[in-house]
C-alpha cells in the first residue's frame, strides 16, 4: 500500500468498508468536498498543510489504517507540492502600525489603566453635561417659536390706530386753527 498514493489509500479504505463520502462526512464531520480532496490528492481547497494532514489523520483513525505510515506517506507527497514544500512562515515579512498599536496596547497595565479611562470619561461626561445645561438654561425660549395660528399683518406704518366706533367724535385730535387756512 506504501506504492499508492495517500488519496488513493483513503479512498481504497472507505471502499472497502462500504461507505460513502457523506456517510465518512457525517462520521468525522468534516465535509464531503475535503474528503472528495484528499481522495484525488487535490490540495487546493486546503490553505495550510496543518488541515490536510489533520484531516488525513482523522480519516486514517476512522478506517483504521496506520496512521504513522499513512502521514509519513502524505509528508513524503506534500513535500512535492510547490505550495505546500515548506511549512509556512510564522513571523510575518512586513510590520505595519497596526502591529505596532497591538504591541504596544498589549504593554499597558489594563488594571490600572481601565479605572482611569472609566474616570476620565465619566468627568468628561459630567462637563458635556453641565455646559450643554447651561446652553439650555441661557437659551430664548421663545427662538424656536412658530408664528402660530394668526400670521402677522404687513405693516402699513409705524403706528397704527383702532378706528372710532360709529357716532364718537375724537377727543385727542388736535383742533384745527381758523386762522391756519
């Protein structure tokens, strides 16, 4: 069996135990495409070889075959993959500022630190608070007023006077001069 490939074992081991991928999918919950993968040595679905050889270890344990030949025989084929030759690097290439921001967040004392966040920002609660107050307190009322039900006459002059009822003669007009002619 060594000759054979991994996904050929896999595949030649679910046959003769009579299962079909979804009845293995439902066995050891991992989905049918994956299986169907490893089955054709198509490693592309996969996006580190952590997964194809945890799966491949999985479904090596649920046919019962042994599982250290059945590894050393899929490190042996990943090792001929341009993709998956060497394990993935852990230490990325370029640092950024966000990288930078974690790091140093991750120094801060949050004991300390959470208390006096909490503080200051009840404070600056507390000012927002007593100035937005004040604004109200020191505001017209009256600025934010509709016209209401009447609208406004249009001015026709600085004073305006009521007309006299029918019958009245005006007492504060000025009598006329006889001699103003």
């Amino acid at each position: 069996m060594a000759s054979s490939s991994v996904g050929e074992q896999l595949r030649t081991a679910r046959e003769t135990r009579r299962l079909t991928v979804s009845q293995v999918a439902d066995a050891t919950k991992i989905k049918s495409d994956h299986i169907s993968a490893l089955e054709e040595s198509d490693f592309s679905p996969f996006s580190a070889p952590v997964y194809i050889r945890g799966y491949t270890k999985s479904l090596a344990r649920h046919y019962k075959l042994d599982v250290p030949n059945v590894l050393a025989d899929l490190d042996a084929e990943l090792a001929l993959t341009k993709e998956f030759a060497e394990p993935p690097s852990l230490i990325p290439r370029e640092k950024g500022v966000l990288d930078w921001v974690t790091l140093q967040l991750s120094k801060l004392n949050l004991r300390l630190l959470l208390p006096l966040v909490a503080i200051a920002a009840l404070v600056a609660l507390v000012v927002w608070g007593y100035t937005a107050w004040r604004r109200h307190q020191s505001a017209d009322p009256l600025t934010n007023l509709g016209p209401g039900y009447y609208k406004a006459p249009a001015e026709k002059s600085l004073v305006e006077y009521l007309p006299f009822p029918p019958g009245a003669v005006p007492t504060n007009v000025p009598a006329r001069m006889p001699n103003a002619q």
